[in-house]
C-alpha cells in the first residue's frame, strides 16, 4: 500500500456524511518536517483538499506525489523527473454518502454512534479496506503533535504508527518503513491560493471496481453484525436495462446525489455492483433539483459531464450525450440518455482500445433526496 496516498484518500467529503467529523477550521495548511527522505504540505479547505510530497535520495528530488480531492474526484499526479502520470477517479466519499442516506433513520444513527470502533483502527474508510483481513491495532493512546492532541495508532501489519489529530481524519504524524512524517507547523484559517485546488488537465479517468455491496452498508454490518435495513420512504425502482455491443446490460441500485463545485451544481448518479456499474454526472447550471422537470443537458466536454458504463475490462463513454429530465419526486428522478459514444477496451500490454460504438438510447430512474 502506498501509505501516503491512503492518507489523501481518507479525506472524504463532510457534508452529511458521517464517516469524517466537522473540522474545527473553515481552512488549513499544513507543513511537514523536512528529512533527508521527505518533505511535505497539505492544504484542505471545506471538500477540497490537497497533498504534496517530495521523496528525496541521496540529497536529490527523486520524484514528487500531489494527491488533490474536490470532493468528487480524487486526483494523484506522479512526477519523476521528465515523466509524470495524472489519474482520477470518483472520490469514494460520495458514493459512502449516497449510500449512507439510503438507511433508515435508527440505522443511520446506531451507524454514526458505533464510528469510535472503527477509528479506533485509524479511520472507518481504512478499516473498509481490510474487511477480509485481521488487522491488529494496539489500543490508541493519546499525544500532542505540533500542540494538536492526537490519538496514537499503532498497526502491527504495516510496522507503522500514526498520530491522527482528535476529531478528524488528519494524520498529523506517521512513522513506517524507517520514514518518519510530521507536521511543524499548522496555519488555521487561512487564505488558500486559487490555484492550489486546481485540477490537473491532463488527468485520465482511472475506474475503480465497485465493491459488491454499498460501502456504507458493508461497514454498518461491520459495527452492528446485521444488514441495514433500507429506508421505508425509498421509491422502489426496477432494473434498467441497456442494449449495448449485442447484450443486454443491467444496473441496479442506481442512486443520485447533488454536488455544489465552485464550478456549478452537479448532478451524480451511480450504480453499484458487479459486472457493470453507471457513472453519469452534468452541470445544472444553476437549476435545484425542484426544478429540473422537462429540462434537457447537452454535454459536449467533460467539463459539462458524460456518462460511462463502466467493467473490469471495458468501459462505454459518452463523446457528446443528451439527458432529458422526464420526471423528478422528492424520492427519485428519471432520465432519458442519449448520444454517441467509445467503447474503450484494457489490453495486457499497450495502451487500451478505443472505437465508436453504438449505444441504443435509455431510460433510467435513480433514487436518493
């Protein structure tokens, strides 16, 4: 595992979501202790949040991680020296928010009042990683760091400590693999510069499979050593399905979210489970969801949104699409989809395949507030 970048991808967005706390700051910067291996800064601002690390050999630059979230993307650029690689990927908080909000009311407040269990193995979504292995965490004791108390866990697994500072997911200092990482300076409250958040352009799209169940509910049981049980106001909703490629592809459990970006309000529908998933997102502009009925999207850019079907192996990509609003309640929202799309084939050995590929047009109806 890449520890420091398991670090960026623990910070998950806030808003009703309960697996990261309230921050005790609109704003942050953090600057790491500079070592003859490492050295560090970390800016985090509402949703947004950005990491950088310098490893260093022999007195040299040996390559340059920046790990940068938005709340629904996750962004890690690598830079060794005239080369660098940039991924994204869906930032794995709103999909746990998503599905956190499909629980029934008792469900999400036993879910919210057991989280001490799982941090005391260093976070939930940590923990949600390693839900087929025994990780052994010795009892967190508490320290200061930088003057910040911080609870100490200790993971014998990785022969790694890490001092999380109290009352949030922020590793304030990490000791593994003879690397020792920690903060000397901590500014709250302070001005970010515009450009530090900024996404890199040349980031491609790098999907993650989903896991079998929702995230949210596999850590419910986890805790609670049950199923949740589903929110009785949920809209029941039929499959969709979609003929692509001569089959026929089903999604359940498509469910869709709202997420303000200084760039607009977007609109995010997904699906979970194996073998396809969904992953549609748009810009409605300035439109709320009450008053998105009869409205219809043209998405030409990424910057407008796309929608991918998405396989291990495969993916299906929208190159221009249109979606049409046909119907929205206050429990679930139906789309018509539209466009021309690429379907985009991983080899074994080269860059994948890509070819324009024909996507009969959809319906789909999604479920969430």
């Amino acid at each position: 595992m890449n520890i420091l970048l398991a670090l960026a991808v623990l910070l998950c967005q806030q808003d009703e979501n309960p697996l990261v706390p309230k921050y005790p700051f609109k704003s942050v910067k953090i600057t790491y202790k500079k070592t003859d291996k490492i050295d560090g800064i970390a800016w985090i601002s509402g949703v947004k949040q950005y990491m950088k690390w310098i490893h260093m050999r022999d007195g040299k630059v040996e390559r340059e991680d920046v790990n940068l979230s938005d709340g629904t993307y996750f962004y890690d650029v690598e830079i060794k020296g005239a080369r660098r690689e940039a991924n994204k990927q869906w930032h794995r908080g709103a999909r746990i928010k998503a599905d956190f909000a499909a629980l029934d009311e008792a469900d999400r407040k036993k879910f919210a009042g057991s989280l001490e269990k799982l941090w005391n193995r260093w976070s939930p979504t940590f923990a949600l990683d390693f839900l087929d292995d025994k990780i052994e965490v010795k009892l967190p004791r508490e320290e200061k760091v930088c003057g910040r108390d911080c609870q100490v866990v200790e993971i014998a697994q990785f022969r790694a400590t890490y001092w999380r500072w109290k009352g949030t997911d922020i590793v304030l200092k990490m000791e593994s693999g003879g690397v020792v990482l920690e903060a000397e300076k901590i500014e709250e409250n302070v001005a970010v510069p515009d450009d530090v958040f900024k996404a890199p352009a040349d980031a491609e799209m790098d999907d993650v499979g989903a896991f079998d169940l929702p995230e949210a509910r596999q850590i419910f049981k986890m805790l609670c050593g049950r199923e949740a049980k589903a929110d009785p106001r949920a809209v029941a909703v039929k499959p969709a399905t979609i003929k692509v490629d001569g089959k026929t592809i089903t999604l359940k459990d498509v469910t869709f979210q709202t997420n303000e970006t200084d760039d607009g309000n977007f609109a995010e529908i997904r699906s979970e489970g194996q073998p396809w998933s969904l992953e549609m997102r748009f810009n409605m502009k300035k439109a709320g969801r009450k008053d998105l009925a009869g409205k219809t999207f043209t998405l030409k850019g990424e910057d407008e949104g796309f929608v991918a079907i998405v396989s291990d192996k495969v993916r299906y990509v929208t190159k221009e699409a249109t979606i049409k609003v046909v119907a929205v309640s206050d429990r679930a929202i139906t789309l018509a989809v539209s466009g021309k799309w690429m379907k985009i084939e991983e080899q074994d050995e080269g860059d994948p395949k890509k070819s324009d590929m024909k996507v009969d047009d959809f319906e789909i109806t999604a479920t969430g507030e």
